[in-house]
C-alpha cells in the first residue's frame, strides 16, 4: 500500500494539537458565553417560523443590521452527538483477513462539530461566503461495516479524536435577476437577506459541498436539528464528487423561473477513493448534476418535487474487472496490492487497486416533500445508480429508499422542539455483491463472506428545545443486514445530541 502522510500523523505535531484545541474552547466558549438576551436585540423583521436560525442571528442588533438587506451576516453552530452501540449476533467478523466488519461488541462513538459561517456583500449581486470549522470525532469499528445507513452523519472518512480545523467552505455566488415578482430571500448561514427576483440566474463558484445547493429537502436534511443518520442526509445511492469531509471545488450555475428551478454542477473528485487530497484536473476527471426543482401548493400546504441526475467521470474500479482480474492471475488479489487500497490482507480476494482506470458511475433520483399540515411534513427519496463501479466519494450503496415525517411541536405547545420518524433500505447491484462475496472491500465495507440482502434503518428521534438557541435530542435506530449482509445484525444504536446556535 502506497505511503500516505495522513491527518493522524499531522495531529502529533505539538503546535498542531495546540492549535486545533485552541480553536476549538475558543468556538465553544462563544456559544457558552454568548447572552441570553441577545435574541431579543434582532431587528424587527416579520416573525419567519420557519427560519431554522431566526432566534439566534445574535449580529441582528436593532438599527445596526437590517436582515431584509444586509451587507454582511455572521452565524455559529455547535454539535456534540455521542451513541452507544449494543451488542448483535456475527457468525463472522473480518473474515480471512478482511478489514471492513462492524465490531458485534458493544462500542461508542462520539463527533463535536463547531462552525463559523460569515457572509459579505461584494457588489450589487454578488456575495461571498468562508466558513471554518472545527471537527473530532471517534466512529464505531473505525467507520467499517455499514453501506449507507451510517448512524452518524457528522461522520468523516479522516476524522481522528483530536480537534481538527478546516476549510468546509469558501466561495463566491453572482446574481443576475430577469424580472418576474419580487422575493424575500431570508437570512441564514449560506445565505444573506435581501429581496431577488422570481426569475433570476444564479452562478457560484469555489469551494463547497454541492448538497448544500441540490438535493435540499425540508424535512430530511439538516440533520443537526433533524435525523442522525446518514440515510437521511441525501440519496445514499448519490455518490456525489467531494473529498473525505465531503467538500469540493466547483461551479454550479442555477435558473430560477417562478415555481420552477434547474440547476447544473461540475465538482472536483479526490485523487483516490475516499480521501482527502482533491484532483484538480475538472476537465479530465469530475462529478456532474443536473436537478430539476417545481414547488407547489396541495389544498393551500406547500411542497416540492426534485429530479436529479449524476454522471461522475473518476479514476475508479469495476466490480466485474476486479473479480475477473483475481481469477486470472490469483497473484493480483487484496494482500498483494501495491498501489492504493484499503489494507486488506486477504489473499484469496480480489481488490479494485488492480482494477482502476477512467470509469464513468451514473444514476437519477426523485425527491419529494409536502407538508400535511404547518407542523407536520412528510419526505420521500429514491435512488438508482449503475452498481458498477467502487463507491469514491459517499457510501457503498447502490440503490436507496428513505422517506419518513417530520412534525414540529407547536399542537403539544412545544413549537420549537422536533420529532421524526424516518426508515431507510439501500441495495447493492449483483456485481458488486458478487466482489463482496469473494472477499473484497469497497470503501468501509466487506465482512470476507456476503449473503446478500437490503441493508436498512428506522429511526426516531425527539429534539427538546432547552433555551432559544439550545436543544438537547435523544434518539433510537434499529439497523439490519450491515454491510448488505443477511448473517450479521441487527443492530440497534442509541444516541443523544447538543446543538446550539448563535
């Protein structure tokens, strides 16, 4: 296996822990610190319900900020998610010599994650958006052995328990209105106040993570509030190009038309599979997506419905090279690698180090949204992707159902605390069950033996809102066949979440 100077060894450096430790008390002292009465100080902009982040734009003061046209915004956000694991029935675990099983012990896992967002008109039109932030984090099983129901979606491929800073996001957003009615575009933390119009094009350019624009959904997707798990994030079949913390660069250019929305993305993939390093050759290798976007009223409750289409161009393996390579010449299986791979040491598996080469991975998906009553919506998302080749940027799965309901607490008096209940089924394509099988590792899966099945979650939460910008969630997931594999599971997870807001 190819040498690697990783983020663990860089966490080693002393000026480096200190650092990160710093920034990270620093982030947290100012959620801590931050006055209670601060909500009060917003300006008097009409109550948005709505809003996610309404009650916490602390920067709002009354006749300093004007959150209908600012010049500049400033938002923060802490999470600190912690789960237990319970023991499960595993006939098998990393069988000869595989490396991607969940751990059948009980285990725990932790992610802190603090972020800055900061916003700045540049010229009429034009914003610009930088947001730093803050992660540590410890996986189960070193984030081996589940497809795409990862219990935490706070979850990077890189992570390591010692505070890491990063760049998520800098890039800069140009609007050209083409008439129509005028709208109120809120405030929040990639967005600044202001009014546009119905009809316009927008085009954004740098450094970002391409579902903070596409594959929104209204109660499936901001998991800080919502859901844990990662099946509810976007399409766990939508392996969209991003680097291990799941950013990229790129451009996306989007077209407004009133109720209708067409938006087109060219993102940069990592240079191998799953890691951090970016391969900035947008011309050669790349992720693109088209999504179609119409928003509706049914009997007066707002809703939504979303096509979209990927089409990613990387350097990646087909499942059926890697197993026909093995067979050919036994000497090219997972022990003998010598070029990237995930560390197997089974020598009688195939592996995709052998196999990688300029492959295409498409697939299109359908995102639904509607609210049943104003606390109450339901969401639906669908996904089908070719199966062919090794997952590179998101998770293993190839094809994936999530859909659930999402209510606020207004009808018990609590409006500002969430409830959800959601399931999730993700597949794999017969290709790739067959490379499993035979003992391969694709991402963070391969338990050394497969019977195929749909691997699954169902989950429910509560979200308690505490203080005007704190609340405190407790949440129970029920997983079966992990990994895509009827010997092993089910397994059940229970968590709880801080997440505050300034």
């Amino acid at each position: 296996m190819a040498q690697r100077v990783t983020p663990q060894a860089c966490a080693k450096l002393p000026s480096a822990r200190r650092l990160r430790r710093a920034a990270a008390w620093i982030v947290a002292a100012i959620v801590a610190l931050a006055p209670a009465g601060a909500a009060a100080e917003v300006s008097e902009a009409a109550p948005r319900p709505d809003d996610q982040f309404d009650v916490m734009n602390v920067l709002a003061h009354r006749g300093l900020h004007d959150l209908r046209d600012e010049r500049w915004n400033a938002y923060g956000q802490v999470t600190l998610m912690g789960q237990y694991k319970a023991p499960f029935h595993a006939p098998y675990t990393n069988a000869n010599g595989s490396i991607g099983s969940l751990s059948p012990a009980a285990e725990g896992s932790f992610t802190g994650t603090a972020t800055v967002y900061l916003g700045a008109r540049l010229w009429p039109g034009a914003e610009a958006y930088f947001a730093p932030e803050v992660v540590a984090e410890r996986p189960l099983s070193d984030l081996h052995g589940l497809g795409g129901a990862i219990q935490n979606f706070e979850l990077q491929k890189t992570g390591v328990v010692t505070p890491q800073i990063y760049r998520s996001r800098a890039y800069v957003r140009q609007t050209f209105g083409l008439g129509g009615e005028r709208e109120e575009r809120l405030s929040d933390p990639l967005s600044l106040g202001t009014t546009v119009d119905s009809r316009r094009i927008v085009v954004t350019v740098g450094n970002f993570s391409v579902v903070d624009f596409v594959d929104k959904n209204t109660f499936s997707g901001d998991l800080r509030r919502q859901f844990f798990n990662m099946a509810f994030l976007t399409h766990a079949a939508y392996d969209f190009a991003a680097d291990a913390r799941g950013y990229a660069f790129g451009g996306l250019v989007e077209l407004y038309l009133d109720d209708w929305a067409v938006r087109v993305a060219r993102m940069t993939p990592p240079k191998e599979p799953n890691q951090l390093a970016i391969d900035f050759r947008i011309g050669t290798y790349y992720g693109d997506q088209v999504e179609v976007e119409h928003v509706h009223r049914i009997l007066g409750k707002s809703g939504a419905v979303r096509l979209l289409g990927y089409r990613n161009r990387e350097n990646m393996g087909r499942f059926d090279d890697a197993v026909a390579a093995r067979r050919a010449d036994p000497g090219k299986n997972a022990a003998a690698c010598t070029g990237f791979s995930y560390g197997s040491a089974n020598p009688g598996a195939p592996d995709l180090c052998w196999v990688r080469r300029a492959n295409v991975k498409m697939g299109v998906g359908v995102n639904l949204e509607q609210h049943l009553t104003d606390d109450l919506g339901v969401f639906f998302r669908g996904m089908f992707s070719d199966g062919q080749t090794e997952v590179y940027s998101y998770t293993a799965t190839d094809r994936s159902l999530s859909f659930g309901a999402l209510a606020r607490g207004a009808p018990w008096r609590r409006p500002l605390d969430l409830a959800g209940v959601g399931a999730g089924v993700g597949w794999i394509s017969r290709d790739h069950a067959e490379y499993l099988g035979a003992g391969g590792v694709d991402g963070f899966i391969g338990d050394g033996h497969l019977r195929q099945a749909p691997e699954g979650v169902i989950e429910l939460f509560y979200s308690v809102n505490v203080l005007s910008s704190l609340w405190v969630a407790a949440d129970w997931q029920h997983l079966w066949n992990p990994a895509f594999n009827a010997d092993r599971g089910p397994v059940d997870v229970f968590g709880a979440r801080i997440h505050a807001e300034l």
